[in-house]
C-alpha cells in the first residue's frame, strides 16, 4: 500500500464556468487555468501519482502544451487512474477538503462524491469530500480562489 498527498488552488473569475470534481456547478464565477481548472480532480490526480512514485501531473499534463488547453480534467484523471492501473495499483480510499468561501457546497457533496468514485473506480463509500470556507480571511476567505487538498490510498494488485 502507498498513500500519496495531493493540493491545488486555482482562481475564481468571471465568465468561467464552476467545475468541481467534474462536476458543473451554477456560480457567477469559475476558476481560471489553462483546462478547464477543476481544483479538486487536480488534486486527486496528484496525489495518485504521488502515491505511485510517477511525480506531479504538472510533469504529465503541461500548461504550456496546447493539448491540454480547456482540458476536461476528468479526462485528465481517468488516463492517471488508466496508468496506475498499468502498473498493477488500484485505489482503497480518496479524502479530500476542498476549500471555498462561495458557492456553499454541502448541497454538491454526493454528486463530487459519486463522480469520483466513478473516476476512481471505487465504490462512493471509499470517497470522502469535506468543505470548509476561509472563514472570511486570506484569498480564500476573500472568494478570490478556491482549493483543494486530497489524500488517497493505493494497493498494488
Ligand atoms: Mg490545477
């Protein structure tokens, strides 16, 4: 078994759509980045490829490559999930914070946890989504950004 760690932070713009662990949800303002900036699929492919050893998905999936431009980032942790695979590693559990002053995200819980899980290929029980705002304070508290810390767990086959 391996655990690996994974974070991002994107910030919040106007005339961006609000997608969330590929999941669109309805927000005046969306995160900006070069795919479609999904902080939470990032972070969770990142801390795959941490728990596999196989570096950053920076490394992977470069910003400055034209591919990867509005990248549907679902796409982007299925390969990551595809390539783990590969090498013989499945995932036991997914926790994850995701940090947003705004939109309020209790209401989106289940439908990130279900998305998720189908990503990883895992039942919904084995994903966990916690939400917490920045209590007003820093570019969180501010609205200015929102980010996403995730831990996952892995077994090799
Ligand atoms: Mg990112």
């Amino acid at each position: 078994m391996r655990v690996g760690i994974g974070h991002d932070t994107h910030r919040l713009a106007e005339g961006r759509p609000l997608i969330l662990g590929g999941i669109r949800i309805d927000h005046p303002r969306g995160l900006l980045g070069h795919s479609d900036a999904d902080v939470v699929l990032h972070a969770v492919a990142d801390a795959l490829l941490g728990a596999a050893g196989l570096g950053d998905i920076g490394e992977h999936y470069p910003d400055t490559d034209p591919r990867w431009s509005g990248l549907d980032s679902g796409k982007l942790l299925d390969e990551v999930v595809a390539r783990l695979a590969r090498d013989g590693w499945t995932t036991v559990n997914c926790d994850l914070v995701i940090h947003a002053q705004e939109p309020k995200l209790g209401p989106h819980k289940s439908a990130l946890r279900e998305n998720l899980a189908r990503l990883l290929r895992v039942a919904p029980s084995a994903v966990n989504v916690k939400a917490k705002t920045g209590e007003l304070v820093g570019p969180i508290g501010r609205a200015e950004a929102i980010a996403c810390e995730a831990v996952v767990l892995i077994e090799s086959q």
